[in-house]
C-alpha cells in the first residue's frame, strides 16, 4: 500500500499575527493539507498554539487539519483538539501515558490518528502502534522548533517502516516532518514516505504551489 504524496504545509512557520491568512496561503497553493503543531514548553521546549487556535481557524478552511500534538499529557488533550475541529491528532510514543487507549480514544471521537517517534527513539518501539494507526509519523528533527536542518539519519526509519505496512499489508500514511524542503523530499520518498511536512520550505518559497505540485503530481 503506498497513498498517493501529500505536502502539508506547517502553519508553524507562517505569520502568527494572522494566522488565518497564513492558512489562506496554503489553500491559495493548492494544498488539501495543513499541519498544525501543538506544543507544550514541556514536553519540547517552545509554545505554539492552543485548542482555540484550531477552533477559531476551522470555519474559515475546509483544509484537513493534520494536528501534532508535542505535549507531556496528551490523553488530556484529545477532547479538546477533537471538538476544535482536528480531522487527524498525532500522538508521540515517548511520554508515560496510555498510548492505545489514547488512539482509540482518538478514532472514537471521528478522527483519524497518528503515533509519532522522536529521532532518539528507537523504531522497533513504534512497530506495535502500526495496525492501528492512520498515519506514522518520523520527525527529521528534534522537535520544538521550525527551520533546523533535516536529519537524513532517520531515514532507515521510514524504510522499517515502509517495509511493516507492506508486509503486514496496511494502508497507514507514513509522513516526515522537519526540515523537509525541496532538496530532500525525494529522498523522503525514495525511503516510503508520502506525506512531507514543509514549514520552513513552503512558507520562505517563492513558488510554494510549484513546489507542490512537484510534490502530489
Ligand atoms: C517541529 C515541528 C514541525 C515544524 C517543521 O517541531 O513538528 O512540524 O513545523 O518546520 P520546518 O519544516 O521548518 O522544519
Ligand atoms: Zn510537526
């Protein structure tokens, strides 16, 4: 099973004084996608947005809203993101919290989820997470802030990773997020991955649409 390459631009690196219009830029390139990063100064060391930034942003986009949640407690926080208007809630596996019942939780509350493994975190620990998942995620940074440099060393991740759902036979996306730009994501893609997270990239671009296009065609 390989989806079909998705960009999901991360409205992180847009402006947060106008986040809404940061969100009309990703819709104006034509993207079906938009990553929204949740962070707690806890569990990475930098703060972002709440569940009333989501709330407040979804009656303006009918984009789907890829929310990762970098927080200590997720479990907490599920309703929340839920009721805000989330259509995917990414959860890490490195914090001690029920992490099953969490994803269920998630799919109970009609939206799709995500396990997420930090580049410390060895990959056999997210292998029992992947048949009840809708998205696996590998950061390609220390998460907490935009704009570091993508670290290609996670790469034979996403091959595990892409060789378990083939073998297994799931249809999980498998998506990278952190510094992924145009001059790596093919090799991204070349490891299984197909949805990219661009936040640096896509907002700093030129040509975001093109970039893209490059990306989904
Ligand atoms: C990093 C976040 C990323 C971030 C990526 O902690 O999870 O989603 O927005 O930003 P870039 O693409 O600039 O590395
Ligand atoms: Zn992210």
């Amino acid at each position: 099973m390989h989806p079909p390459p998705l960009l999901a631009p991360s409205i992180l690196a847009g402006d947060h004084a106008n986040l809404r219009d940061a969100m009309q830029q990703v819709e104006n390139a034509g993207a079906s996608w938009i990553h929204i990063d949740i962070m707690d100064g806890h569990f990475v060391p930098n703060l972002t947005f709440g569940s009333q930034t989501v709330a407040d942003l979804r009656p303006h986009s009918n984009l789907f809203f890829d929310t990762h949640l970098m927080l200590a407690n997720p479990a907490d926080y599920i309703e929340a993101f839920a009721k805000a208007g989330a259509n995917l809630i990414s959860i890490h596996i490195e914090p001690d919290y029920p992490i099953f019942e969490t994803l269920h939780r998630i799919r109970e509350l009609s939206c799709q989820c995500g396990i997420v493994l930090n580049p410390p975190t060895k990959v056999d620990d997210i292998l029992p997470f992947l048949p009840h998942v809708d998205l696996a995620l590998v950061m390609t940074v220390n998460p907490g802030f935009g704009g570091q440099s993508f670290m290609a060393d996670q790469l034979p991740k996403v091959e595990v990773i892409a060789g378990e759902r083939k073998k297994q036979g799931l249809d999980f996306r498998l998506e990278v997020d952190g510094g992924v730009g145009p001059t790596n994501w093919q090799s991204c893609r070349d490891a299984g991955a197909d949805t990219f997270v661009a936040g640096t990239s896509f907002f700093k671009s030129e040509n975001p649409g093109g970039f893209l296009q490059t990306v989904e065609s």
